[in-house]
C-alpha cells in the first residue's frame, strides 16, 4: 500500500532512471541490493537493540553506584527485584553478582566476567553480518566492473558494437558506485556501533568492579 502510494506520487521520469542504472549493472546488482537490504535490516535493529535503557539505565546506573549505602542500610530488597527481573544487561551481571557474594572475591569477578562476556557477545549480534557487507559489496562492484571490461573489449575487438559496448561500461561504472554506495555508511554505521559497545562495555566494567568489591566487604564484615 505504501509502496503504491510513493510510487503514484513519485516523478516516473525518476523510477525509470533508478530502474535503468539497476537494469544496466547487470545481474551484480542483484547480491548488490540483497547486501543492502541486510545492512539496513541489522541498522535498524542495532538502533532498537543497542540502546542505555536496554543495556545500563540511567537510574538503575545511580542506585548501583549507590549499593555499598543498600547494602549498609538492608534496602537492597528493591534493587534486588530488578536484578532478578534481569531485563537489562547491568542487571544481569549484578544478579550474577548477588547470588555468588558468598564467595572469595575472585570467584564473584570470574563469575561477572563470565556473564559480562555472554552479554557483550549479545551486543555484539549483527555486526558480523555488517563486516560481511562491507567486505562483499565492493568485491562484488568489482567483480561486476571486470565483466563489464570483458564485454567492452570482447566487442571492441570483434566489431564496433556501440550498443556492447555502451552496455559494457554502463555495467562497469553501474556496479562500482553501487557496491561503494552499500559500503560506504555500512562502515560508518559499524564504527559506531562498534564504539558504542565498547563505551558501555567500558562502564558495565566500572560498575561491576564497584557491585563485586561491594559485595565482597559486605559479606567479609558481616562475618567478622
């Protein structure tokens, strides 16, 4: 319905150009296209999934910073109920944190680090698919340019075909800009992913050393 919509409003002189500079790539621009498709499809994904709020909150960040003080007081009953519910990554780890406190503080961190490698995996969905598209689609724009040089010179050296040959470099040209034009901002939106990952990474890094060492002399001066 949509598709009909802004295809009855759109120019048809525009649809046609577009149609034509897929048409004249030849039959590259098909993995091409599906190249895009994918890196859209993991974008938008990525931009759902790879959010603060599905990964360390901003209030569930300022209370865990304040956990020494729960702790302390016993008023960690409602912190707890969130850690257990587990809908984000922090409290995830922090739940982890929590049921092995009775442990040395060694066994807590690699317990942490553990589920914190389990997470980060998690964060991590989609960008080898991106990886995938930034290393095909220029190979094949390329591959797409050398056959468009084997009919250019295949007619050139039989005949003087102006129409292989026009066809010929329009491939070349059509598949090079196309295969370019998908791994272009697929790189850009990778490098940010990829950076945004590591900056939360980073910062559930800090929190857990603070949830670990909290828990650890909690328990240690409970105990004395």
């Amino acid at each position: 319905m949509i598709t009909q919509i802004l295809m009855n409003n759109a120019d048809p002189q525009a649809w046609e150009t577009v149609w034509n500079f897929f048409k004249n790539g030849g039959w590259f621009m098909v993995p091409i296209l599906i190249c895009s498709v994918l890196a859209v499809a993991v974008v938008a994904y990525k931009i759902m999934t790879l959010t603060k709020s599905l990964i360390i909150p901003s209030k569930l960040v300022s209370e865990v910073e304040k956990i020494e003080e729960h702790l302390e007081k016993g008023s960690l009953n409602g912190l707890q109920d969130q850690f257990t519910a587990g809908e984000t990554s922090l409290a995830r780890l922090c739940q982890v944190a929590l049921h092995n406190a009775g442990r040395t503080q060694g066994e807590v961190q690699e317990a942490v680090q553990s589920a914190a490698r389990e997470e980060i995996v998690k964060m991590n969905t989609g960008m080898p698919t991106l990886e995938v598209v930034i290393t095909i689609a220029p190979l094949l724009g390329l591959l797409g340019t050398a056959s468009g040089l084997v009919i250019v010179f295949a007619s050139v050296g039989q005949s003087a075909d102006h129409a292989s040959v026009g066809q010929g470099i329009a491939m070349a040209l059509n598949t090079t800009v196309a295969g370019l034009a998908v791994a272009v901002p697929t790189v850009i939106a990778h490098s940010h992913f990829n950076r945004k990952i590591e900056l939360m990474a980073a910062r559930l890094e800090v929190l857990m050393g603070k949830v670990t060492s909290a828990c650890h002399q909690h328990v240690f001066f409970k105990n004395r």
